[in-house]
C-alpha cells in the first residue's frame, strides 16, 4: 500500500522508513531533536516573514485606493 503525501510525491512505506534509516544512522539518535527543532524555528521565521510582506502589500494596496 502506497501513502502519497504531498510533500513525500511517490514514495512508499518501505522508502520512508529506509531514509528514517539512513538520517539515525547518520545523525545519531541525540540530533534528531536538535535537527527538528532549528528546521522549526527556521519554518516559523519564513511565514512570519511572509505575512510582513503580503502586510506590507496590502497595506500600499489600500493606500492606493485611499487616494
């Protein structure tokens, strides 16, 4: 049975456990977390940044109307 995830296209059950596989094996078990944990600050700060930016937008949009 294949579970297509967006994010994961066309790979399967077995593909998904062999690169958890992989990324233990390198990384070792005490990294993961840290790994996770910056990837996570670092998704965070790329929406914030992008709401700023469509803020900042729309903000000029209305300005725009306003005059």
């Amino acid at each position: 049975m294949n579970v297509e995830l967006a994010f994961f296209g066309g790979l399967g059950g077995w593909e998904i456990l062999l690169i958890l596989m992989v990324l233990l094996i390198f990384f070792g078990a005490k990294k993961i977390p840290e790994l996770a944990k910056g990837l996570g600050k670092g998704i965070k700060e790329f929406k914030n940044a992008t709401n700023e930016i469509k803020d900042e937008i729309e903000g000029g949009v209305k300005d725009l109307n306003v005059k």
